[in-house]
C-alpha cells in the first residue's frame, strides 16, 4: 500500500508506522511473538498501523504483515551508506 492511498481511505486520527528488523522481531526472522502480536492488536484499537521495511525480504514482509493483519508500505528507499 502507498501511503498515499491510505489518506484518502477513511482514516483513523492517528498513524503509527512500525519498522519491522529490530524492532518487532530480530534481522532478517520471520517468526512474529505472541507479545507482538498482542501489542500491534492493541495499537490498531485506536490508530491505523502500518508496517515497513527497507530489507529487500517481500515474502518475509508480506508473511509478517499477514500475521499482524497490518497493511506494508512499499518501501522504495534505501539506507543511506556513506559516499
């Protein structure tokens, strides 16, 4: 999903967006704890929860986001690295 589709779908006051490496779940891991999963259920009550990742992983992604239930933003940027 482009987050620009989602301004224009009946959204909620508040958006969160959720990095998926580091912080719910460990680099480059697919499997999703219950902790998680009960905290994102809890986030979506009030707010519109989007997931992203800029680790070129889209079967992973798309799996997590399916277990979350959470649409993923198209990610099409890159870590900057140094020139």
């Amino acid at each position: 999903m482009k987050f620009v589709e989602w301004t224009k779908r009946g959204a909620k006051e508040k958006a969160i967006v959720l990095d998926i490496d580091g912080t719910l779940v460990l680099a480059g891991e697919r499997d999703v704890s219950v902790e998680v999963v009960s905290a994102v259920k809890k986030l979506k009550e009030e707010n519109d929860v989007f997931l992203f990742s800029n680790k070129r992983m889209p079967e992973r992604n798309v799996a997590i986001a399916e277990v979350l239930d959470v649409p993923l933003l198209d990610a099409e940027s890159k870590k900057p690295f140094p020139s």
